[in-house]
C-alpha cells in the first residue's frame, strides 16, 4: 500500500514531531510511504515569514504531485489561523481522495480558537471535513471537536505515549525513593508562553529557606528566542538549587526523568495530550500539573500527582511543600503511574492503533 504521510518531523522536537516520527518509523516497516514534512524550525505557531509562506507554497505543490498515487494519506492539522488556511489548501488539492484521507489532531484547542471564532473558517473545515475518511483525537474529551463536523463513528480515539528507552524497573523507581532529600522536581517541555516554567521559578523564589535546601529542580526544553532564553537563565543562575539543561533526547533525557522524583507541568494552554506527562509515568515519577484541555484525559488528582491552579505559582508553592514534608506519598503515585504506562501508553498500542486505522481506508 503507498501512503501519502503529511505532518511535521524534527527537528524541532515537539510532543506533536515525535508523535508523527514514532508513527512513520514504524509505517516504513509495512508499507511504502511518501513523506511530505510540514516541520517549521521554530517552535513559533503560523505563517510567521515570507519564507515560511514560500515553503508552505512548495508543499503544497509537492501534495498536489504525490496524492495521484496515494492509496491513503495520513495528514496532521493545524490549530493556528494560517495553519488552517493551509489545511484547506490541502484538503482542496486531495479533492478527489478525501474518502482516503485521515486526519490527526495532535493538539486540543481548533475549537476554541478558529471553529467557535470564525463562522466561514467552520463551514470551510466542515465542507470537507465530513468528506473524509475518518479523523483522529488524543482523548474522549477531544471528540466533541468535531461532533457537529463528521460522523461520530469515524473519529477515532488513540493515546499518545512514551517511548520503550524512557520505561524505567520497580527497582529504579525504588532506589531513587529511597533518596528524597532533596526532592527532584523536573520541568520537560518547550520552555515557551503558557507552558508555566516561569510561574515554576515564582514558586521556588516564594519557598523559606527551610524548603529550598530540600528540593532541587531541573529545566529542559527549547526557547522561542534567544532573549526569552537570556532572561530565563538570568533568572535560574542566581541558585544552585535551579539548573537548565537545554534540550535534551537520547540517554540525557532519560537520566533526567530516572533520576528525577516529580514532573512539573504548570501549563495554562489548551493541551492536546502532553508526552511527557506520559513519559513521567513510564519513569516512574509523579506529576504537578493542571487541569487543561487533554490532561483530564490522562490525569486524576491525588492518584497520578497534584492538581495545580494555572498561572498560579502559589498553588504551586503550596504542592512543592506538601511534598517535602510527606514525600512518602510520592512513591505509591511513582508506581501507580509507571504500571499504568506500561498498561496504557506503549509505542506499540499507539502505533498498532494508528496502523489498523491507516490500513482499514486502503
């Protein structure tokens, strides 16, 4: 079967680029793929350059040379404005074999910003949405996106996941339990506007001295810009306790999450399903993190970590010393989480999944 495969790859490395290179890695095993990659090289949302515009214009030219021959295409979608634009570019140019096509959503937010905002960008989306094959949502909570769009029955509900290296033993888990002084908190994302990284150092700032010898917490991920990336470090180099890493894969990003005892994730956006809130469980950490779109799906208060109030670095401030002064509790979360990773959010459910769904069109 030949496979038209349109979504972003890395660099740069977002929940969103690994997602599609997990799933593409393993399509290349089964069949023969055509791959159109949609990647930006910056972590910024929309047509932000005439570059950019220019290279959109190229891929859409590219699309419109390999659907001929495509069995099915695979396509991820865009919840910015010009992002869309694009989409129906794409969807126009793939006119013919909509009923071939799959869409995936890998963020939680297109309602809210463009379907319920702009009432002709909605009945664009949904000419030709209802057209398609079928459409792909991280969670339960993300079906009602499209609910007034397509048949219920073709929007599938597959989980993201994490990756087999980052699943750490029972025996790990307990070895760094039984070391908590001080706490490890980790913060693994892109450090960008509404991720909450900031809100994380107001809360460090407002602990006594007492609670700030006793927790130690890690940065990683990438910056929208090198001034955002100046004020941050100015900002975690006046303590010891504060360390960035940059951006990390491979045997760093794992070392970080073994080692680490809480995942922080203080996230004020609409989430689609962060990975590595997944990739958290799978290392055996608990997780501080809020109430925000995808999360409900994959987080429950007092059974996977702590729910914290967005833009809040008080709420915050409140959890880190809760769990100084009982980081016993943190263990049983540790291990809870890490069987329900292996249970749920494998590369092979989420690949099997997606496979059957690709396959079932051709």
């Amino acid at each position: 079967m030949k496979i038209l495969f349109i979504a972003p790859l890395p660099p740069p490395v977002t929940g969103h680029s690994l997602a599609t290179k997990i799933l593409l890695e393993n399509l290349n095993k089964y069949h023969q793929v055509d791959v159109i990659d949609l990647c930006k090289r910056s972590f910024k949302q929309g047509a932000d350059s005439a570059k950019r515009i220019f290279q959109v214009l190229r891929i859409l030219k590219k699309i419109w040379q390999k659907q001929k021959d495509a069995d099915v295409i695979y396509f991820t979608i865009s919840e910015s404005l010009a992002g869309n634009i694009k989409d129906l570019f794409v969807y126009l140019i793939c006119s013919k074999k909509l009923h071939k096509m799959v869409i995936h959503l890998h963020g939680g937010s297109i309602r809210e910003l463009l379907f319920d905002t702009n009432r002709l960008i909605f009945l664009a989306n949904k000419y030709f949405i209802r057209r398609l094959g079928g459409a792909i949502v991280l969670g339960q909570s993300h079906v009602s996106i499209f609910s007034d769009i397509i048949e219920k029955r073709r929007v599938q509900v597959v989980p993201n996941f994490a990756e087999n290296y980052l699943f750490v033993s029972e025996e790990d888990i307990r070895a760094k339990f039984d070391n908590t002084n001080p706490i490890r908190i980790l913060f693994l994302s892109n450090l960008i506007e509404g991720k909450g990284h900031n809100y994380l150092v107001d809360a460090f700032e407002m602990l006594d001295d007492y609670y700030k010898v006793k927790v130690r917490i890690d940065f990683a991920g990438g910056f929208e810009s090198n001034i955002q990336e100046k004020e941050f470090l100015s900002r975690v180099e006046r303590n010891l306790s504060l360390q960035y890493h940059g951006i990390v894969g491979g045997l760093d990003k794992r070392n970080l999450f073994k080692h680490a005892h809480v995942l922080c994730l203080p996230t004020s956006l609409n989430e689609g399903q962060p990975i590595s809130i997944l990739e958290a469980y799978a290392s055996g950490c608990a997780v501080i993190t809020t109430d925000q779109g995808g999360i409900r799906d994959i987080f429950r208060d007092k059974t996977n970590g702590f729910l914290i109030q967005k833009k809040s670095a008080y709420s915050i401030k409140s959890v880190i010393e809760k769990i100084i002064q009982d980081p016993e509790g943190l263990f049983s979360m540790a291990m809870f989480n890490r069987k329900l990773a292996n249970k749920r959010y494998r590369t092979s459910h989420y690949n099997g999944a997606l496979l059957k769904i690709i396959e079932s069109l051709a």
